[in-house]
C-alpha cells in the first residue's frame, strides 16, 4: 500500500527537521537511514565520532523523537552508536 503525498511530505519534513538539529547541536556525527524494528514509520543510525559524548546525543535524540511525535504525528526511531 501506498503511503498518501501528505503523509510523506509530513515525513519529509519530521525526519528533515531531526537531522538538522543534529548536526547543529553534534560536529562530526553521520546519520543513516536503517530498517525499522517495529511500527516506526523512519529509522536512523547515529553514528558518535570519539570525543563526542554517546549519552548526550541518545538523550538529544530521545527528546527530539517525542518532540516530532508531539507536533508531526511521526513515530521515529534513532539508535546510536560509536563510529568504527
């Protein structure tokens, strides 16, 4: 089935307005689209460089999922993880 244009648009823009704040908050970070586990509608990979501290970034994300389920009606899944 297909997911209707205003459904993704708003997708677009949830996952868009994530990596942004970010990278704005995190230097160095690389972020990657993954495969959901479950019901989520995106997935990404957060990927720490060293020196940069893993916690803060996962309570970062954390707080941005809720907020873009909040105010988009986005269900968002981040997992971080150290660079190799």
């Amino acid at each position: 089935m297909k997911t209707p244009l205003r459904e993704q648009t708003v997708l677009t823009e949830a996952v868009t307005h994530f990596i942004e704040r970010l990278h704005e908050r995190f230097s160095g970070i690389r972020i990657r689209a993954i495969a959901p586990y479950e019901d989520e509608e995106f997935a990404l990979e957060i990927l720490v460089p060293a020196g940069i501290n893993i916690d803060e970034v996962e309570a970062f994300s954390l707080r941005e999922c809720i907020y873009l389920e909040d105010h988009y009606n986005v269900y968002l899944l981040a997992r971080v993880a150290y660079a190799g």
